[in-house]
C-alpha cells in the first residue's frame, strides 16, 4: 500500500473526529477504549465508513487492508475518542471470525459490527488463571445438540453493556503433559439462562470488569467457533490483535498531547531539560510504534506473530506505565521553574491516568508471562 493512500485515511479520520467532537461535545480521554462506552459514536463511525475496515464487504465491511484500519485507530487512540463499544469485536472478534467461524456466523454477526451496532466481551481469564490460560477450568459438556457451559470468568471488559462472550472452556479432561490440548470457544449470547454477569469496580468507583458466571449454559452446536479441541489455537491467535496493536503504546498519548501543546504554547517557557524529556517520550513512542506497524504488517501478509505481538505488548505497557509518571513530574518542574500549573484539562486527564496506570501491563496477560512466552519463542526455555 502507497502512503499517500494511508495519508489519505488519515485525514479522513481526523475530519470525522474534528466534526463529531465539535457537534457532540465529546472530551478526549485516557485509555478510552476500556473508559469511554459511546454506542452513539459507533454507530456514527460505522456510518462514516470508518468501522470494520478489514471485513470484506460481501460481510458488511469495507474490504481495506490491515493498515489502513492501524491508521484509524491511531487517530482514535491519539485523540481519545469514545471507542470501548465497538472495541472488542472490531479488534477481535471480526477476525477471528474471518478465519475460524461459519458462514452463518460470519452472515450473521459481521454485518452488525461493521456498523457499529454489535458489542461483545472476551471470556479467558478466570480466578486462578489470569494469564495462565492453560489452567481455565470453564467446562463445556457435550450435550444433545450443543453444549452445556459451566464456570466463571472474570475481568471481562464491556460484558455488562454485550451482546455476547466468546468464552474459552475445556472440552476435554485436562492432560498434564498436554496442558494446551482440549480447549474450545464458544460463542455465548449475554441473555442466555444461566449467564449471570456482576460488577468489578474500580478504586475510583468506575464499571468496566465484570465477573460472569455461566452456570448451565446451553449453547447449541451452531453457536461453536472453529473446530471443537482447536481452542488455544484460536485464542492464540485472536491474542496476537489484542495484544500488538497501538491501543497498546497510545492509552496515555492524549494526556502526552496535551501536554507537549500546553509547553509549545506563549504562556509556558520550559527549561532545556524539559524539553529534552520531551524529545526522548517522542522517540520511544516511535520506536515501538514501529515495532507495532510491524505486527500489523505481518498480520496482514497472513502470518501468525504471537511472539512479536508478547513483545510489543510489553515494551508498549511498560511505557504507558512509565510515561504517566514522567508527565507528572514534567509538570512538576515546568512549576518550580516558572510557576506555571498545568490546565484543568491536562490535571483531569493525569488524574485519570494514574488511576488507570496500574492496568496497563495487567490486561492481555500480565508482562512477566509474556516474557516466557517471547523466551519460548527464541528457544531460551
């Protein structure tokens, strides 16, 4: 793909963006895509063509490339615009349906996500298996004409506000040689009987986890995603779309943005070293954006980078980490050395950074597993 080509998405998106927020009056905001549930957006962005940009369009979509998509979620990202609700199932659900599900279920659930109109979560993490997800013990029993669900998730984003979970269970006893063996995906509409779904808050008293409980829970056979024993395969390749892409590196860039034009500004005058600190947040969030266009790239040429992706996830978290304690005392010393405090803005959207920070590196598997699976991956264990 040419880069005028991307240049040309990219100022379609932000046309959109500067359009919508002006007449809706959204605010940017960090880590918007689990902090700011905007159904309305959705639909808007659907609308605008600027939704499911890589399902093709005999599905509802608009038949792009992978990288075309890449550049309209970095000016989501960037600009902090209300995104979680179509988030999950643009991110993953689409393609894993692409290359695992039905032709009815591609029928079906495609078209509805394209147009912003669907919304799913993600059931993997359990108690006592968060990033081990080879120790899920959600179960699946084969019955007369599908299958009966029951286990309990936690940590699902969005699933108070979803239509369905894509649950992860066991189908097969568990093999202590063969702890990747005998898992299937399921595809579970949130009202089915027996699905109970409760909150799990935030310090700050924000809803975006949930606990959800299946307890027999009937799924017919239609409502199977790929092959019954294919689970970990699946889910290790949906994980390579949730854990390489800029939402990965870009949680915190409204509050770096903001900053970096309240400094640029006639009314602040920062000190040499300042500006150097500014310099280096712009040159890792290069290098990884780079590391991450990479995956994208590989993604779309078909193939599977799980240990890329484990990387990117990473070095991008830990930066996201990072750059929220770095801003913060940016701030600090552009006060000590002219007395200038920052703006009601950028003091809400560091406040809401630090309140997020933690997560950064927990969600997608936590840092430390993610690095024996990159070790795996270049033979050191």
């Amino acid at each position: 793909m040419h880069q005028s080509e991307l240049d040309a998405v990219r100022g379609r998106i932000r046309d959109f963006l500067a359009t919508d927020r002006d007449r809706f009056g959204w605010r940017p905001a960090v880590d918007s895509w689990l902090s700011r549930w905007d159904a309305d957006f959705s639909l808007r962005l659907g609308e605008a063509g600027l939704l499911g940009l890589t399902i093709p369009e005999s599905y509802g979509g608009r038949g792009s490339e992978h990288l075309q998509r890449y550049v309209v979620t970095e000016e989501l990202l960037a600009q902090g615009a209300p995104v979680a609700a179509h988030w999950v199932a643009d991110r993953q659900v689409a393609p894993t349906l692409l290359r695992f599900g039905t032709e009815e279920q591609k029928t079906r659930i495609l078209p509805q996500i394209a147009s912003g109109r669907f919304y799913s979560a993600i059931g993997m993490s359990e108690h006592g298996a968060g990033s081990d997800l080879a120790a899920v013990k959600t179960k699946a029993t084969r019955a007369d004409g599908g299958w009966v669900i029951n286990g309990t998730k936690v940590w699902t984003s969005g699933a108070h506000h979803a239509d369905m979970v894509v649950v992860l269970a066991r189908t097969s006893p568990a093999d202590p040689e063969a702890r990747h063996k005998g898992f299937s995906q399921f595809l579970v509409p949130t009202d089915a009987a027996g699905v109970g779904i409760s909150p799990i808050e935030l310090l700050s008293g924000e809803h975006h986890f949930n606990e959800v409980a299946f307890t027999d829970v009937f799924v017919p056979d239609s409502e199977v995603l790929g092959e019954i024993g294919n689970g970990w395969h699946q889910v290790t390749a949906e994980l390579s779309y949730e854990r390489s892409g800029p939402e990965r590196l870009l949680s915190t860039m409204p509050l770096l943005l903001a900053v970096i034009g309240w400094l640029s500004s006639d009314d602040v005058s920062p000190s040499p070293s300042v500006t150097a600190a500014v310099g280096d947040l712009g040159a890792r969030v290069i290098s990884l954006r780079q590391l991450s266009t990479a995956v994208a790239r590989a993604l779309e040429a078909g193939e599977s980078p799980a240990n890329q992706a484990a990387l990117v996830k990473d070095l991008g978290t830990r930066f996201e980490q990072e750059s929220v304690d770095l801003v913060a005392r940016l701030l600090d010393d552009v006060e000590a050395e002219t007395g200038w405090r920052p703006t009601p803005e950028i003091a809400g959207l560091l406040r809401d950074a630090r309140l997020h920070q933690a997560l950064f590196t927990l969600r997608g598997g936590t840092n430390e597993v993610l690095r024996g699976v990159v070790a795996r991956g270049l033979g050191l264990r």
